[in-house]
C-alpha cells in the first residue's frame, strides 16, 4: 500500500511538473487594443466541433494567450514556439462543449525585446449548432498547359486530418 501511494505521488509530481501550460507572465505592460493576429479570429463566432483555432502574432519573441470562459469556471493557459499558440485538440473540443450557447475570453500576452505586453481580451463566441465535419475540395496547381495534377481532396474540420479522395496521378490502369 504504501509503495502504491509513493508511486501515485510521483506519477502526480511528475506529471504536473512536466505541463503544457505555460505560465502567465508576472508583471507585463497593459495595451488598450486588440492584439494583432492572423488568422483573425477576433468576434468570430465558431461552431462547438471545429477543430482548434491556432494563431500566429507577427514580430514577437514569444507569445501566451489565456482562454477562459466567460463567467470565469476556468481557463488555461497555451504557447507555442516563439509567435504561435498552438491550442490542445482533446482541451479545446471540451472549452467548446462547455461553452456552447455562450463565448470565450481570449487574452493575448507577447513578449518583444524582454518585455510584456497585455492585450485587451476579444470574444470568441460559441454556436449551439455544430458543422458538418468534413469538406471537400479540388486541387488544381495554376498551370496554362493543362492539368497534369488533379486531386480531390477531404478534410475534417474537427481536427486537421486530410485525405485524397481522388489523384489522377495515382490511376494508370487503363491509360495507354
């Protein structure tokens, strides 16, 4: 008993000292503006079964955004390398479950030249309907000769999986 409770004891002290989450930044400068991001996702209003909305913020060291719900249950904390927020998949689907009919507090804070800054928090907003899950589309590189490469594409929009329906540079039977 008691080397199953030491065991569980560094299994929980491991686990919560090798997290994902970055910490919030201890003393940063406030800026009265939304943060500059891209894709711009500032007042959108996303469906509860998209996959996670990463972003990007131009000509910064490093950079944390700290989503949270509204009414303030939780919130927690993502990073990335250097200008990205790259946003757990499995965390995110359960923030929009939790949030549907409702909205998200996203709160940016970029580090330049060793300093902090603060944005002002934007909404994202949270539908109660969800979206289909897959598109489908055609590739077709820009060429003035023909299309020597042609595919037909399928993604899924609660993650980032793609696969090829159709490639005619796959299908050679027959073609003489």
């Amino acid at each position: 008993m008691r080397k199953s409770l030491f065991t569980f004891s560094f299994f929980l002290l491991f686990t919560f000292s090798c997290s994902k989450h970055p910490s919030l930044p201890s003393s940063y400068t406030q800026v009265d503006a939304e943060p500059s991001i891209w894709p711009d996702y500032t007042g959108v209003t996303v469906p509860p079964n998209i996959a996670p909305l990463n972003f990007l913020v131009d000509s910064v060291d490093d950079v944390v955004a700290e989503i949270s719900m509204v009414n303030g249950q939780w919130s927690m904390t993502y990073g990335g390398k250097a200008n990205k927020v790259q946003i757990d998949e499995s965390e995110w689907h359960e923030m929009l479950a939790s949030a549907k009919g409702k909205s998200l507090s996203v709160t940016v804070y970029t580090k330049k030249d060793g300093k902090w800054s603060a944005y002002k928090p934007f909404p994202i907003y949270v539908a109660e309907e969800e979206i289909d899950p897959y598109v489908s589309y055609r590739v077709l590189p820009p060429t003035f000769v023909g299309f020597d490469e042609l595919s037909i594409r399928q993604r899924n929009l609660t993650n980032f999986e793609e696969t090829i329906i159709y490639n005619n540079n796959q299908i050679t039977e027959g073609i003489e």
